[in-house]
C-alpha cells in the first residue's frame, strides 16, 4: 500500500475534490479504493482522475455505489502520481472522509465507457429528474412559439450554447462552482416564465435569450458527464463528448416530441389557447423560484 505524501480537500460546500500525491509505484498497476463511498448514503458518483507531475492525465475511473474500487494502468512510469476524487454532491461532513487508499494489483484494467454508453448516458441524463430544471427551461422556450420554424430555431440555440460549455467545463477549461450555476439556472427559468406574458415575442431575441442562458445550462450538463467516466486518448474523449452530447439532443428531442403535439392539440380550443400559456409560465415562474431560493441558501 502506497502513502500520499501530499493529501489536500477543496470544496464550496457543495461539491468537494480530494487530491492525494503519491511517490513513484514500483509497479504500473495500481488499485485504487474510497471505502468512504458505501459509507454515506448521499453519495452516488465520483470521478477518479490520475495524473502525473505535470499534470497530464494518465487514467481515470468511476466510484459508484457498490463499487468502490478502480483498477488502473499506468501508461509510463511517472515521476509523481497525482490521484484526484471528484465527489458528487456529498454533505458538508464529507471533508473528514478517509483518503482514497492505493494498493498494487496484479491484474488491473482501465476501461472507459464506449461511444455508444456515453449516447445512453445523455439520454439517461436528461430525462432524470435531476435534470428537470432543464427540461423545463426548454418547454418554457417553447410554449411560446406557434409554429415549426422558431421552435427549430430555439432548440439549434439551446443546444449549441450548451454543447460549447459543456465541453469546456467537461475538460476543466472552464471551472464554475456550482454555488453559482445551479441559482443561476434556476434564474434563467424564472426569467424566460416572466418573459413569456409579454404580448409579442421576437424570435431573433427569444434564440438570443436562448443561446445566452443555454451557455449557463450547458455549466450544469457538464456535471453528469464529469461523473460518467470521462477519460482515454484525446480521440476518446472526443467521441465520449460527442456520444454524450448526442444521447442529451435525443433526450431532449423525446420530450419535445411529447410535449409539443400536446400543446399543439390543447391550442385547438381558444378557452385553453387563452389560459395555456399563462398557467404554464406561471408554474414555470413558481418552480424557478422555489430552486432559486433553494439554492441559494446555505
């Protein structure tokens, strides 16, 4: 068993990134445990990132539940071994978690979900109710527009803002606490519900909105696909990003699928057609605010 010679906890009170230094391993295949993880019921996910002395990464894994272990392979010998775990979400308490323990491994494997795991990744992403905040923020876009045309427009804007800082945030080019995304996401729906009393909406501001606010979303998008494994060669990060990129646009794309006939059949009866709009916004204004205030309190 190897002894961190460094061992450092940063946090904002909502996530939290333990980073362990270790000394050269006198084998390339290493074992690395969070016996913490079955421990704390709050925790789900985590990303484990290996990295050498300057900072390149050199692997990375999955803490899960049930599943505490990741069993890596290291490319070369490096000179220092960085080992950093990204919780998702733990208590305030978390701080005081063991380190993650290393331990040589005979017969190691380092794997990232493939192309295809990352589509259903998104998919998966989207249409949980963690990520129903999104959901809503697009359907409170659309409620508003009456014909194909603009509805296209806001969701090509929707997913090209968000596609950019997911990636940057996905590859830490970008780094947001989420102590400010999270309310900020939460603002943006309150605001589109606000917007959508007025009488008249212009499409070129409503993709303009859109666009700004879906570079907010795509901060908190990047979180599921930090948690999801991301890692390998930069060909194989490419394809997970676009895999997972991918899989959210189907999600999203089935949820309008859904919701718009809906709307477009509720339109037919000019009693509904006159109340729709306004009860929805209203309801998207309510909920908005509720994870507004939720969120930034401590």
């Amino acid at each position: 068993m190897l002894v961190a010679d460094q061992f450092t906890v940063a946090g904002d009170g909502l996530e939290y990134t333990f980073t362990a230094t270790f000394p050269i391993p006198t084998d390339t295949a290493l074992t690395f445990r969070a016996p913490y993880f079955d421990m704390l019921e709050q925790m789900k996910l985590g990303t484990l990132v290996l990295t050498d002395e300057a900072g390149r990464q050199i692997g990375s894994g999955l803490f899960t539940k049930g599943s505490a272990s990741v069993e890596l392979t290291l490319p070369r010998q490096p000179q220092t071994v960085v080992a950093t775990q990204e919780p998702t979400s733990p208590p305030a308490t978390f701080a005081a978690a063991s380190p993650t323990n290393v331990e040589q491994n005979s017969t190691p494997q380092t794997q990232h979900p493939s192309f295809g795991r990352f589509i259903t990744l998104g998919i998966g992403h989207i249409v949980d109710i963690r990520a129903l905040d999104h959901v809503l923020f697009l359907c409170a876009l659309l409620v508003v527009c009456r014909e194909i045309k603009p509805m296209i427009a806001v969701i090509t804007c929707f997913t090209l803002a968000h596609s950019v800082t997911l990636a940057l945030a996905a590859l830490d080019i970008m780094t947001i606490s989420a102590r400010v995304v999270e309310p900020l996401i939460a603002a943006s729906i309150v605001f589109v519900g606000i917007e959508n009393f007025r009488k008249q909406i212009d499409v070129k501001k409503r993709c303009a909105l859109t666009f700004g606010f879906g570079l907010v979303h795509g901060l908190g998008l990047a979180q599921g696909l930090r948690e999801s494994g991301l890692g390998g060669t930069p060909g194989q990060l490419a394809a997970q990003l676009l895999g997972f990129n991918l899989g959210v646009e189907l999600g999203q794309l089935t949820i309008a699928a859904v919701f718009l006939p809906v709307l477009f059949l509720a339109r037919r009866s000019q009693a509904v057609e006159r109340f729709a709009t306004p009860a929805i916004s209203a309801v998207v204004i309510a909920l908005g605010g509720f994870w507004l205030v939720q969120r930034l309190l401590p």
